[in-house]
C-alpha cells in the first residue's frame, strides 16, 4: 500500500503544529539552503519557505502521491524524488529538516551522523522530529489486532513494525562529537478526537499503513474494524464524547561543530 496524502492531510493542522514547534528551535534566521527531508504533501515545506523563502527551499520524498501533491501545493519549489536512507546533496546545506520521517528507518541514527559529517558545514543544523509513541494504546492495539485474528500469520516474524526509537542519550552520544550544541526533547501532544473512528483514520496513513498492507486484501475491512474495536475500548469518551488521544514526540536539533 502507498502513501496517501489525502488521508494524512485529515488532520493537518495538529501534524503540522509539531513542524512548527521544530522550526521555532532552529538556531539560525537565514539559510541559502534548506531541504525538507520527508517533505510529505508540503506542510512543512510551506513553513519552511516562509521562514527561509522560496528560493532557498528544496523538498525531498520518496513518495509519488505526496510528491504530486507537494507540487501542487507549492507549485514554485523544487521538489525531487529520493531514498533518504541512501540520499546525499550535492552542495553543502544550511538545514536539513526532518519532520516525522526519520523514525521510518531502523538505521536512522547512522544517517543522522552521516548528513552531519558529510552535509553540513559549521554554523549549520540538523533538525529532526519523530513519533515516539510505541507504548501508547493506538500503536499497542496494532500489535494485539495483528497476533489475533486470521491474519496472524501475517505477522509471525515479527517485522512488521518498525524499531522503537533509541533512548535519547544515545543520539546524544553519537552527535555530540560532531556538534557545537545538541538540544533533545519530548513533547506529548494531546488532540481531543470527535470520535474513536476519528483515531484510527488518523493512524490509517502512518503507523497502521504497514498492518493493512500485511493483511490479505479481502482481510482489511475486518482486521481494520478489530482495531477499531480495541481503540473504542482503550480511549473511552470524554464528557462531551470525544476521544484524547495522546501523541508523544521526540525532538532533535544539532548545529554542526
């Protein structure tokens, strides 16, 4: 199954507000370039090219529909094709932004020190955010749903999701050589969801992607509505009936030594 940009823009304000919050720890106010790594359908593009201008601006995505719709939406920006696990610029670079995309690769450690040594000069920064929410009950549900069923078999070598992010002292230890100041953090996020159908259309176009696609094609409606029924128990209404659905996120921003 591809990405769909349409389903992840649903809800693209409170995905974007973490873009935000990583954009406003950026220690520098001009740049002559800047890639969006992961750029997804141009949400993070667009605070980018207002924060830095279209001319510095580039995305990058390995995905044709949010690619499509990134050009779309930002029709004077450069945007290219490529694996970020193997991708290098061909010129030095002001900042790389990585919002929400890094968590995707198990390696994603070594390629943050990678883009560090070979990327960026000193004075210039690497900026990521990630997911870290394995232990919430949206993401806990995935794995009860995959065990029980009958698609479980699908899900018996265990590969399906992805690692657990490292504990942050570790991406201290490997950016701290090669950095002038290293800042880390979590923020969790609370977004009030009208309704538990509201939660899993949320994780349909990310963490529940590679659980659907797992599945035989005549098995997703079903194993979708056993994942429903677990979220219905595991966030139960507020008062005015809607859902809290927490979001834990981990923050990086490093400026090159």
């Amino acid at each position: 199954m591809g990405w769909n940009a349409a389903q992840y823009l649903k809800f693209e304000d409170e995905r974007t507000r973490p873009a935000r919050d990583l954009l406003a720890r950026v220690p520098i106010t001009e740049a002559r370039r800047v890639v969006d790594l992961g750029c997804g359908p141009g949400n993070s593009t667009e605070l980018l090219v207002e924060r830095f201008g279209p001319d510095a601006v580039t995305g990058l995505d390995s995905d044709d529909d949010m690619l499509a719709k990134a050009r779309a939406r930002l029709p004077g920006i450069p945007f290219i094709q490529a694996d970020l696990a193997s991708w290098r610029p061909d010129v030095s670079v002001d900042l790389l932004y990585a919002n929400a995309v890094l968590q995707w690769l198990p390696d994603h450690l070594d390629i943050m020190a990678r883009l560090m040594e070979e990327s960026l000069v000193p004075g210039s920064v690497l900026a990521v955010q990630m997911p870290d929410n394995f232990g919430e009950p949206s993401h806990v549900a995935m794995e009860e749903t995959g065990a029980d069923g009958p698609w479980s078999q699908a899900f018996a070598s265990g590969r399906i999701r992805r690692p657990r992010l490292p504990a942050p002292a570790e991406y201290l230890r490997r950016l701290q050589g090669l950095s002038a100041k290293i800042d880390v953090w979590h923020t969790v996020y609370y977004h009030p969801m009208a309704d538990a159908e509201a939660i899993v259309a949320w994780v349909e176009s990310t963490g529940l992607r590679p659980y659907l696609a797992a599945v035989a094609p005549d098995e997703r409606t079903a194993f979708r509505a056993a994942y429903l029924a677990r979220i219905e128990r595991a966030y139960p209404p507020m008062a005015d009936g809607r859902r809290l659905l927490a979001f834990p996120r981990f923050f990086v921003v490093a400026v090159k030594a």
